[in-house]
C-alpha cells in the first residue's frame, strides 16, 4: 500500500457531523441490507441525526479516517464517560480492507483501559468486532434514537487488566 492510500486519522469536529452522518446513512442502506429487513433500513437511513450528535463528536471520542486528499474514509465515535462504542462506520468501498479495524484501534486508544468496553452492534457488524475480541453477550433490542428498535448484539471487550 502506498503512502498516499494510508488513511490519516484525526480526531472529528463536530462541523464533520453532516458528513459523518450522510456515510453512516449510506452504509446502513448499503451494508446493513442483508441484515435487516427493507422496512428497518428506510426508517433507519431516514432517520435524522439525533440532536447530541455534534456534541458527541466533539466531546474528544471520535476518531475520522481521511484519505490523503481529504476524503473520508471511515470515522468511530467512542462515548468517554461509558466506555462504550457508539459508532464505527466505514465507506462500503473500504469494507473488508482493514480500515474498520485501524478506526477501531484508534478508538481504543481512547479507552480507559482499566474498564470494559461496550457496544451494540449490529447484526451484520458482530464478526467484525469478535476478531477484535469483543465477546457476544446476546440479543438486544437497541433503541435508535430515530424511535425504531433495532435487533443487535450487546458486545464486551474485557479490560486490558482482566485480559492479563
């Protein structure tokens, strides 16, 4: 891989949160598809950005993957005060690449590592985060802040205290 096709990561603005958002729409339509029935995913996708979205991104947890020319790639949002991933999307064009995995470590480093780490995650988003050794503690009923719930997974990464 080339320098210039490195992705460059930087901490989010919360002036990125239309952009963020408009990818996060775009992979729920195009990589959540399989996943879900065609009703979720149009509410899901319609769904507009909840009012402490900008916020969130501002608070210091997320993480933007830009290609060289500015272009974003990915991005993961980590909720400080819970430990916990709240997002973590890349362009379906990266998917599979390694990208999802480099946001994710970047996240993590956020982490406090004397705390577990949580998520819900999406059904078709499970194996991705198991190879990050994330455990499966079972179904859940996500509550989006669209209003709709969303079939998931409650996930667990042990504190790197408990994983020595």
């Amino acid at each position: 891989m080339s320098v210039e096709a490195l992705p460059r990561f930087r901490g989010g603005r919360a002036d990125d949160a239309p952009a963020l958002w408009a990818l996060r729409t775009r992979c729920v339509r195009e990589l959540c598809r399989r996943h879900y029935p065609p009703d979720v995913i149009a509410r899901w996708s319609a769904s507009p950005p909840p009012p402490r979205y900008a916020g969130l991104i501002a608070e210091g947890g997320c993480v933007v993957a830009d290609d060289a020319q500015g272009q974003l790639l990915g991005y993961g949002i980590l909720v400080l005060q819970d430990n916990e991933v709240d997002a973590l999307f890349v362009a379906p064009e990266q998917a599979g690449k390694g990208l999802g995995q480099a946001v994710l470590q970047q996240l993590l480093t956020l982490a406090d590592p004397q705390r577990d780490v949580l998520l819900s995650a999406s059904l078709n988003a499970v194996a991705f985060y198991q190879r990050a050794g994330f455990l499966d503690e079972g179904e859940q009923a996500y509550p989006h802040p669209s209003g709709i719930t969303l079939a998931a997974r409650r996930m667990r990464r042990p504190a790197m205290s408990a994983r020595r």
